[in-house]
C-alpha cells in the first residue's frame, strides 16, 4: 500500500467515525418525520409547539400559521418543526416585505425561469433539540423536490441562516424583513424577533439535493427515510391545492 492509498484509507477511516458520530447524535433512536394537514388531529400539537417556542425566544404572539406541517419527533416529543404552504396566485406573508411577487425575485438567480407554482414557501420553523433543525431541514428538501418543487423561500434569522449553511445548502438573500412593512400584524406583537434582523431568502432544491448526495453523512441520513419521504412526497402532491383562507401566518 503507497501513502496515498494509506492517506486515502486513514480519510475514509476518519470520514466514518465522523458519519457514525454525527448520526448517532442525530439518528439514535431515529426521530419519526411526519406530516401535518389542515385537518389532522395533530396539528392543533404542533401549532402549540410553534407558539411556545416563539413565546420563549422572542416574547412573539402567534395566533395564525401555515397550513401544512412536516415534524421532526423522537418518543412521541416534538423536537423540530416546519410550516409549509405551495405558492399559487394569493399573496405570501413574506411578499409584504419585496417590491416585486417573489417568483421575479427568485428568476435573478435562476438560470431558467421559474413559475410561482414551482416554489413552497416555508415557516414557523421551531426546534427544541440540537441538531434536529438541520435534520429536518434535509429531509424538508428531499419531500419538496420529490414534490416537484424546484425553489423554497422563507424569512431566516441569522441563526437559521447559519445552521442551513453550514450543511453546504446555498440561500439566496432577497430582501431584508422589515417590521415597517407589516400588513397583516403589528411589530408588539413579534417580541423581539425583528431585532434579529430576519432577511427573506431563497434556495434552489436541486443544488440542495446535489449536496445532499455528495456528502456521506447528510446521505445517509436521507437514507433513513427514504420511503417515508416517498409517502410523504405524494402526500404534499395531494395537499398543493390546500385553501388559502387556512394560512395567514409565516415567519
């Protein structure tokens, strides 16, 4: 064996002790994913989870949310939690803050041309247990894209911001969140979220996807869920016509 093969193997070597260790912290015991309709007996849990931890991290009064959910539990206790809702014609929450609807943003840096129906906005992002936000959102990436969904956009702090990109994950700033801009809520009623300076990003799911795969740990922990992101895809296929008047809210 030459040096580059004994480098090689002593990489690999050190690349699964850090895959083994970095799931188990993630993975053991396996937190079940699950997805939330407007009308599941679950979700009234799930939006409570959402409104205390907005409560305790910034004093914010959530009263309104969006209208799908996709969880993160592990022994029946939420651990993370994201709202999603597929763009169609109404307005988004996060397009009071742009001048322009949000798909014009995005096609600044798409290299084809992205229709609004392509696009899920997401938010209510709460999490409880280190780690579980990143996990969730990998695992949010591979559901939308096998949803056909090719672009996600949200408001992210910058704790939000840094926990997605420090899986490799590219967002995308499109405009600065401001309390100004408020329509639908009043600036009280948000605590101390806007002191954190939320900016409205996007990300496209195909370069997520792309990371996904060349990263052994962030593979293998989609390969956990495979099938069931492939239940929970064709459940988001059958809820992309959800109503509208069952959202109102997204942060």
């Amino acid at each position: 064996m030459n040096m580059q093969e004994i480098r090689q193997t002593s990489q690999e070597y050190s690349d699964n002790i850090h895959a083994k260790q970095w799931l188990n912290r993630w993975l053991v015991p396996a937190p079940a994913l699950n997805l939330h309709s407007p009308h599941s007996e679950s979700t009234a849990a799930v939006q409570q989870y959402v409104a205390r931890q907005f409560f305790q991290t910034y004093g914010a009064t959530v009263h309104e949310f969006l209208p799908i959910f996709l969880s993160l539990s592990c022994r029946d206790q939420l651990s993370a939690v994201t709202g999603i809702r597929p763009v169609d014609a109404s307005p988004l929450f996060l397009e009071q803050y742009l001048d322009n609807p949000i798909e014009l943003e995005i096609n600044r840096y798409s290299s084809v041309p992205v229709a609004r129906h392509q696009i899920a906005e997401i938010g209510n992002l709460a999490a409880t247990q280190r780690g579980s936000s990143q996990l969730l959102f990998i695992l949010l990436a591979a559901t939308l894209k096998q949803a056909n969904f090719e672009w996600l956009v949200f408001t992210a702090t910058p704790q939000v911001r840094k926990a997605i990109s420090k899986l490799g994950f590219e967002l995308h700033p499109v405009a600065d969140a401001r309390a100004s801009r408020l329509r639908t809520s009043t600036e009280e009623e948000w605590g101390s979220y806007y002191q954190t300076r939320p900016v409205v990003v996007a990300g496209q799911l195909a370069q997520a996807i792309e990371v996904i795969n060349e990263r052994k740990t962030l593979r293998a922990a989609l390969s956990f869920y495979d099938a069931r992101i492939d239940s929970l895809a064709k459940e988001q296929l059958q809820l992309r016509g959800v109503n509208s008047a069952d959202y109102s809210f997204a942060a």
